[in-house]
C-alpha cells in the first residue's frame, strides 16, 4: 500500500488522481489539500478518508469541521496547516499539484523531510529551480515530473544514464488559435481562449497554453529538471498532441513518448515509479491516425514563449517576475479586465520594470512575486 498526499486535491490533477486512487485499489489518501473548493473537498473526504484536509481560508476550514464532524478528519488552513500536511510521517508520495506560488514552501518542506514528490505545480521550479534541485541532491530524494511534456522526457531517458542529451523536443499543441495571426487576436473572448482542441484542464493552464505562456513556463522547467541549457530545449508544434515529448542523444537518434492525450498516465507513471500499471482509456490506434504534423511556432503572435528563453537565459529572480506577472495578467483577462494581447504585453513590462536579483533567496523570490503584483495592482 503506497501512502499519498495531495496538495490542490480539487483541482484538475487531483481529481485525476484520486481517479487513479479509485482504479488502483492500493493507494491510500492521508491528507488532500485544496484552495476555496470546500464542499468538493468534503466529498473527497467522505470517499477517501484522510487523516487531515486543508483549506486555504480559516473560515471555509471552520465551517467545512462542522460540516464533517462526523468523521476522523483534522481540518486546519493556512500555509501553516499546508506545511503540518507536507512534512507528516503518515505518507511517501507527495502530488504537489496546487496552482501558483503556494505550492513553494510545502513542497520544499516535503523535500526537507524525505518525501518523493510527484511534481505538477510549474511555479516550484520555474521560480525555485536553483533552490530546488540542490535540496533534492542533498537529501538524495527523488523528484518525479507529472507534467506531460516533462514524464515523457523523462520516459524517454529511462536506461540512457551514460548517453548524453543533444537536446530536448518539447511539444506544443498550438492551443485553440494556432495559426491565427496578431490581428486576428485582437478580439478574443475568454470562452475562445478556454476552448483547448485536446486537452481538458483548469483555467489558468488552459489560457497560458492559448498564449503559448505555458510552454514558455515548460522550457524553464526541463532546463532545471533535465541539466540542459536554454538552447538545448527546442519547442515544436504539434497540433495532434500524440507525441507528448522527444529526446535526441547525440548520435542523432530520438526517442519519445507517444500516447492518446490523458494527463492520468503521467500521474500514474509518477505514483508508481518504476513500474507501470494497467490504465483504463482510450489506447492510442495507428491506423486511425491520418498524419503526424509538426511546425515551429510563430513567436511574433505569440511572444511569451521567447520572452521565457530572455528570463531563463539571464536568470536569477527573471523567472519568477516572468511567472508572476503571467498569473496576475490571466487573472485580469479572466475577470474581463485586459485584453488577450495585453497579457504578454504585461508580462514584458514587468520584466523591463521590476528590480533584478541574480542569485534569490526564497524569501527574495517571495518579496519579488509581491513586487509584481503591487506593480500590476497600481496601475490596474
């Protein structure tokens, strides 16, 4: 019986997690966390049974032990009750799967306590990378991607230890307006953006894959996760979303992970690393396929995925200005507050505005996410 905890049980990972908890039969729940979802979050309690569920509002806490006190559950709230379910002793595998910066803290306390993590969350190490990678080392613990891109990468490299990466293919489905030019984007609407042609996931992922944002994010990720340079990771489109990521070694052959778009198998391929177990779905049918296509993307529609290669190619607190302001400015499109194009345009600014630190601290990353927003917020 392998233990886990969730961080961001309500959200698209999680509830695909627990999907597999359901399946698998072997998997116990002993803490699920989530952000304002409480009532999904009581329903998750009800059926999985963990020892502690967390809230991010004291007062959703409060009311969700009325609502469960019926049951052998400890609800606390708070980065404080974040943290008390991060360094437990009760489980093995923590699926750090919260959206945004919040996801930090837990999971490098998780670290610091010997936990394998089964990594979702972008904003540890697109922000954190380079405080991140040196903990794990040092604690010899082990640091399993989820993110499809990455967990086939990383499929990919399985028995290659001694071979040495030329470079990275990191997929990209082009989003709902691939092929689209600047102007024709000058009227996007939320629900266009929200309309993925392949993949069902939250809000916030599915708008930064529609600025291409997302795999900009990706690109700083596999450059921590991976040990390559910047110029190393090459983005490729590929509309069919089949092959999730390849990897060339340097006698030229590529190898890569190919499946039907199902984010449960990367979950899956974490919780039981190494092996891999029977999943139910969809199985990918070669001769239904009809092609294969792959096309560079346009960065001139959509800048912010080489506005991710200028923040990760000088570093230091640029990656987490990047991600901060990327947040903020989905936030404003979402609620109707700036236009599609604004977002990068945002973004840019605030890497041009905001103070740069070469090596942060994880207090500095922290001060420089609140930068961001305080800059945003002024003038918004």
């Amino acid at each position: 019986m392998k233990r886990i905890a969730i961080l961001g049980s309500t959200g698209s990972i999680g509830t695909q997690t627990l999907e597999i908890v359901r399946e698998q039969k072997d998997l116990k729940v002993t803490a699920l966390c989530a952000g304002r979802n409480s009532a999904l979050l009581e329903q998750q309690i009800r059926e999985f049974r963990p020892k502690l569920a967390v809230l991010w509002e004291e007062a959703d806490a409060k009311e969700l032990r009325l609502r469960t006190a019926d049951l052998p559950v400890e609800i606390l709230s708070g980065m404080e009750g974040l943290l008390t379910a991060a360094v437990r002793e009760d489980y093995e595998i923590l699926v750090a799967a919260m959206v945004g910066m919040l996801g930090l803290r837990p999971t490098m306390a998780a670290i610091e306590a010997g936990k394998t993590i089964a990594l979702a969350n972008k904003e540890t190490l697109v922000t954190a990378g380079h405080l991140i990678m040196p903990l794990v080392a040092e604690k010899r613990g082990t640091l399993l991607p989820v993110d499809s891109e990455h967990s086939a990468i990383f499929q990919s490299l399985q028995g290659a230890k001694e071979n040495r990466i030329a470079k990275i293919l990191l997929t990209a489905s082009g989003g709902p307006f691939r092929g689209k030019k600047r102007e024709q984007l000058s009227e996007v609407r939320v629900e266009d953006a929200l309309k993925h042609p392949n993949w069902s996931m939250g809000k916030k992922i599915t708008i930064d894959s529609a600025t291409m944002v997302n795999k900009g994010l990706e690109v700083i990720e596999a450059k921590w996760l991976f040990q390559v340079a910047p110029e190393q990771i090459e983005v490729i489109v590929h509309p069919q979303s089949v092959i999730h990521s390849m990897v060339e070694y340097e006698d030229g052959a590529i190898l890569a992970q190919l499946g039907t778009p199902d984010m449960r198998l990367p979950i899956q391929y974490a919780l039981y690393y190494p092996k891999r177990r029977p999943l139910s779905g969809e199985r990918l049918d070669f001769h239904r396929l009809a092609s294969l296509t792959f096309e560079q993307p346009d960065c001139k529609t959509f800048p912010g995925l080489d506005l991710a290669y200028q923040a990760i190619g000088r570093g230091g607190n640029l990656p987490t200005i990047y991600n901060a302001a990327n947040e903020k400015a989905v936030a404003l499109f979402l609620q109707h507050k700036i236009a599609f194009l604004q977002i990068p345009e945002l973004i840019q600014a605030c890497m041009e505005a905001c103070c740069f630190v070469e090596a942060p601290s994880l207090e500095q990353i922290l001060q420089t996410e609140q930068e961001v927003y305080q800059w945003i917020e002024s003038r918004w």
